[in-house]
C-alpha cells in the first residue's frame, strides 16, 4: 500500500433525514481513517441539504482501505442523533491519485437516506530513493561511475 497525503474535500449532502419538529437539523460529520478522526463545522439549521467545502488531511501508512463518514445532528440538550454513515473505498484515488466530487450513499439501519459529494486527493510520500539520489556513502558531486560532474569541486580551482 503506498504511504502519503489523502486530503478529503467534504462538499455536500442532500436527502437527509429531518426528523426534528420544531427546526431544520444542525448535520456536521466525522471523518474516520483508523485511528485518524476529524470533525466538520455544525451547520446550523442546514437541514436536509448541508453545504460544507471543508479540507481535511489524514496520513495514509498502512493497507486500510475505506474512509468512513458518519453524518450527525447536533442537538443542544441530549446525544447528537446519527443521521448515517457513508464508507468511502480508498483504491481508486490511491491508483489514479484525484477523484473529483463524487456523490455516496448514506446509510442507516441498511437502508439508503441521503448522499454525501466529496472530492479526494492522494499525495504519495516522496522517498529520497525514489529521485535519483546516491545516499550510500560520500557521491555529491559525481555520477554513478565516480565522474564530478559540477558543483563546488568543480568550482573551487585556484586562478
């Protein structure tokens, strides 16, 4: 599994569920990768059809696979309720590196309540071996047969 940067855009979500009588639901979201969590701003009286446009980033270093969005209603005087959760399938962007705005179903209780857009960009870790240079011993200033091509033996001659 490639290691590096996944940064997750968290854009919108439309069709879910307003349970609440006397106002429109206040939805924000937590962001799971592993042990990795983040939560969005509370959008205060969205209701069904919340409009984030907020960037996350999480460290990508091991074989984990999904993202994991659980999409809740802040309530002011008991448990924020869960409005459902939508899990995200990390192979495509970890292959092809973006994905744009990409709508997701929301689920509870297995059943379909909504769709949340994100957009996704991996940023793999770049490895100092990965961009040509000799770390093994003392070769600044020489290619891989021991030739100086440049730099300050070059430059430090005497006139």
């Amino acid at each position: 599994m490639p290691r590096g940067t996944l940064e997750v855009i968290l854009v919108s979500a439309k069709g879910l569920e307003d349970n609440n009588f006397l106002s429109s639901i206040d939805p924000y979201v937590i962001l799971t990768y592993r042990t990795q969590e983040h939560k969005s701003t509370v959008q205060e009286d969205a209701g069904s059809n919340p409009q984030w446009n907020e960037s996350f980033l999480f460290t990508i270093s091991d074989s984990a696979s999904e993202l994991n969005l659980r999409i809740m209603d802040k309530r002011k005087f008991r448990k924020d309720d869960s409005l459902g959760e939508a899990t995200i399938p990390l192979d495509a962007v970890l292959e092809e590196g973006t994905l744009l705005e990409t709508a997701y179903n929301v689920v509870k209780d297995q059943e379909f309540c909504g769709e949340i857009k994100v957009a996704l960009t991996f940023t793999p870790e770049v490895r100092v071996a990965d961009q040509g240079y000799n770390v093994e011993g003392d070769s600044y200033g020489q290619n891989a047969e021991g030739e100086s091509y440049g730099g300050w033996r070059e430059s430090s001659r005497e006139f």
